[in-house]
C-alpha cells in the first residue's frame, strides 16, 4: 500500500450486475458508478483510490483484499444490486475499524438482515449509465464525507458502537503481518495484467468483432479465460464467456453452442431468477433448435424467454419469445396451436408498449436505438400490420445508416448486415404466421 498519502479501498462490485431488488430487473454498469463518482471525489479529496479488481497480484485476491480491508485509511462500500460480497467485506470492515468508512448503495437497494443503523448516501443509476445531474450531485456528497471522516474519525462501524471496549484490530496489525508472511503462497499467476485491465482489453476485442467473421469472438475469449480463473463464478464473465463461445461458432455451430451451454450451466440457468442468465439460455437453446430440430431444444428455449420476459419485462426477451410460441404452434394443431398463437400475439402487443416506452425515455446506448425499432418492426409483422411495419423499417434502417456514416462508417455498405439480419428474421417469422383471411 502507498505510504506518501493516505488510501482509500473500495468495496463495490464491478461490471455488468443484475440489479434483483428492481421491478422489472435492471443490468447496472457498477464501473460508471466508479468512475464517474467515487474515484473522482476520493481523488479530489486527496486520497489514493483503489478498487479490487484494480490490484495488480502474484496471488489470488483475497490476501491483497483483507490487508486493505484493515489497513486503509478509508473504505467506500457501494452495497448496489446487494451485491454479497461487497456486504460480506463491509462487515470485515466494521470488525477491523471503528472509523473511516462510508456507505453508499443505488435508491433500489434493500437487504433482508436490517442495516437501517447505518448511514448510506444513495444514489440513482439509470442501468448503463448515470445522469450528468446526478453524478455531480452525489460525487460532491460523497466528497464532503470523505473530507470530513478523514479528519474527524469519529466512529462509524456499528460493532465498535455497541461494543465500545473492543480492542482495535490496527494495533494488532504486525503481528498479523507476521503470521501472513508465514503462509504458505498459492501458486503465482502467470499474467500480470489486473482484473480491469483485462475486462476493458476484453471489452475492446468484443467492440471490434465482425458480425461477418464469428471467429472473431475468439479474441474476446482470450480475455474471458483469465478472468475466469481470478472470478470463477461472476455471473457477467460466465455470461460472456459462454456469449462468445457459442458466437464463434468453433470448432463447429454445434459444438459451439454445446461448450455454452455447459459454461452456462455453472449459473444454474433452469432456475435462475437473473434474466440475463436465462435469457442467454433461452438463445442456447433457440439456436440448438435451428441447429438440430430437438424438441426439447425448442420447449427449454420457450421457457426460458418466457421466464426472462417476465423477470426483465424486456423487448429481447418478450420478442423471442412470442417467436417461438409461433414456431411451435406451426408444429402442432387445434387448441395447443391456437393457445400459442393466442399467447405469442399478447406478448408483441406488450412488447410494442416497452420499446415505445423505452423510445420516450431515451434512456439507451445510441447503437440500441435500431434494435428496439427492428424489434417494433418485427412485432407489426407478427400482429399482421404490415403496411405499418414496412414503412416503420425503411425509417429505421435509414436512421441507422446515417448514424453510422457520422461515426464514419462506409457510405456504401454503412448498417447492410444490420438491414439483412432483420430481413432474414422477418423471413423466418412471415414463413411460420398462418395465411391471414
């Protein structure tokens, strides 16, 4: 740890989470919230910030973790999406010392064990991103606490306040530094890159993949390897490791998909309540079915996007599907097919709702704009409002295309394979609706 000025260790997750305690569930992008809010006003208040994922080691990360857990002179816990391990460690925390550490979670948090005696700054995450408003307003909170805990000190950890005679860990910390130094070492890593720095290499690579060339998504898995083994069971590295596998499409479509689903498997996906984890199951199996005509395949596949829906209340989720319930109605007769014909029309009409909902909020990526519009489009085709839908899609497309000739894309071939995927899909569901009278 630095010793030419003082340290803050912060406790939060990162990446991607799955945010349980919202209804619909949300994914929070726990990197903004780092660096758009903590790490600049610790560093404004003249600390040395530093995140776990961010620390370089020879060994795993528990060791480095607990020795910051102690000896920091200040702790930032963001308890968002109630994220166990973050609480885990603030309870660490507030065993080893009384002071210096701060609270802070998204206005959504909530937690079963009764943590109304601590003081937390909350704070509004809008899933992907966080309002320009709202980060300067709780960075210069959050500030402030840092200022004033770091020169005040008074007690804030709720163990030290109800057992006020118990000695503080500090004083006992050469000694433990003795003991840990007589511990045997695990086995030294071989990389020596920091977990951040591995995602975000990850993140370019997955940014940079070719819709044309699934190989490409090997390079993404190159990442994902070691940050597999650092985090073995973090959802949002299985969830993009088993992305990227079955999208490269190696050694073939089938294995591919099949390396996935075991991959997948680690988050128990039948009974997961994260819709991103289903969701993906839901794609697994989609694909299975296109790749082998397994029933199975086919029913797992609907039972997954139905629960996914249900759990996100999203248009991904509810678009897929309300197509499947299409393909199997196309395979039986009488009541079970009308039954999902029935369903799968429910389901675009409520799908319609979220996108144009989420068109009003504006609260997405720029790039997401077209698929929410090619997701209407493929609702109209689905509740046979064609004419509709056409012209909707020839707006859409074209948006899209002048979107990406100003990011400086080619004239001439700007947003083609975007406008053949839709096309493609389109074709597949007009194949599968019954003649219209």
């Amino acid at each position: 740890m630095t010793n030419d000025r003082k340290t803050c260790f912060v406790i939060m997750g990162f990446g991607e989470k799955t945010d349980f305690q919202s209804n619909p569930q949300r994914v929070l992008d726990l990197d903004k919230t780092y660096e758009y809010i903590i790490e600049p006003a610790v560093t404004e208040a003249g600390l040395a910030c530093i995140r776990a994922d961010r620390i370089v080691h020879s060994t795993v990360i528990d060791k480095p973790m607990y020795e910051y857990l102690l000896n920091a002179d200040l702790v930032v816990a963001d308890l968002s999406t109630s994220n166990a391990n973050a609480i885990y460690e603030l309870g660490v925390r507030h065993a080893l010392r009384p002071s210096t550490t701060i609270v802070l979670a998204e206005k959504n948090f909530s937690f079963p064990f009764d943590l109304n005696h601590l003081s937390i700054l909350k704070y509004e995450h809008l899933g992907k991103e966080i309002g320009y408003g709202e980060v300067l307003r709780v960075k210069k909170a959050l500030k402030q606490k840092v200022v004033e805990l770091s020169d005040k000190g008074e007690t804030d950890s709720p163990v030290y306040v109800f057992l006020p005679s118990l000695t503080r860990a500090e004083a006992a910390a050469a000694e433990i530094a003795v003991v840990a130094a007589a511990a045997p070492e695990p086995a030294p890593r071989t990389d020596d890159r920091s977990f951040a720095e591995l995602m975000e290499s990850f993140r370019q690579a997955k940014a940079s993949v070719s819709a044309k060339r699934p190989s490409d998504w090997i390079k993404a898995i190159a990442f994902l390897e070691p940050l597999r083994k650092m985090q073995p069971q973090d959802p949002y590295v299985l969830q993009q490791l088993a992305l990227a596998t079955y999208k490269s499409e190696l050694p073939d479509k089938l294995a591919a998909l099949h390396d996935a689903k075991t991959i997948l498997s680690e988050l128990s996906p039948a009974t997961s309540a994260d819709a991103e984890t289903v969701g993906l199951w839901g794609a697994i199996h989609k694909r299975l079915w296109d790749v082998g005509s397994d029933r199975a395949d086919l029913d797992h596949g609907i039972a997954a996007y139905e629960r996914g829906f249900y759990l996100k209340n999203d248009y991904y989720n509810g678009i897929n599907y309300a197509f499947m319930l299409d393909v199997r109605a196309s395979l039986t007769e009488g009541e079970e097919s009308v039954a999902d014909r029935v369903l799968a029309r429910r389901v675009r009409r409520h799908v319609l709702e979220i996108c144009d909902g989420a068109l009003v909020a504006g609260r997405f990526p720029a790039d997401e704009k077209f698929w929410i519009g090619a997701t209407k489009v493929e609702a109209l085709i689905g509740l046979g409002r064609k004419e509709e839908a056409e012209a909707l899609k020839e707006k859409v497309v074209s948006e899209e295309r002048e979107r990406l000739r100003a990011e400086g894309a080619d004239r001439a071939t700007a947003g083609d394979w975007k406008e053949q995927s839709l096309d493609a899909q389109l074709g597949k569901l007009e194949a599968l609706l019954p003649p219209r009278a």
